[in-house]
C-alpha cells in the first residue's frame, strides 16, 4: 500500500511513476560528464542501470522513511 502511495505522488508531481524529476538529472548530469566512452552500447547499458538502481532506492527510501514516521507519530501519541 506504501509502494502504491509512493507512485502515486510520483505521478501526480512528475508524470511518471518511476523516478523523480532531480534523481533522473542528477543521472544524466553524472553519466553526461562521464561520456560515451565506453561506446553507445555500455553507455545504455550503464544509463539503464543507474535509473534501475535509483528507482528502487528512491522507493524503498520513502517506505522506510513512512514506516518510521509512523512509528514517531505512534510513539508521540503514548506519551
């Protein structure tokens, strides 16, 4: 259900339900430094990556951040 959330405002900020708007810059501003140097098959295959790895890491950092902000809130609402 947190997943789905999380897509949910990706699509509603960004248009699209994969990555956020300033990861998929930074990636393209770090690989564009990096250049095609490694010829147009490695540089996709590198690029494709990146966005993968981003992806996932930007999606389970908002579930753990959500789970633990709960967890916050529940805490503060014992006291």
């Amino acid at each position: 259900m947190i997943r789905e959330m999380y897509r949910n405002m990706l699509r509603e900020q960004e248009g699209t339900d994969k990555i956020s708007k300033g990861t998929e810059q930074e990636i393209k501003n770090l690989l564009s430094s990096e250049g095609e140097s490694g010829g147009q098959e490695g540089y996709a295959r590198c690029r494709d990556c990146a966005f993968y790895i981003a992806s996932a890491a930007e999606e389970n950092g908002f579930v753990q951040g959500f789970r633990y902000a709960f967890r916050l809130f529940a805490e503060c609402m014992q006291e």
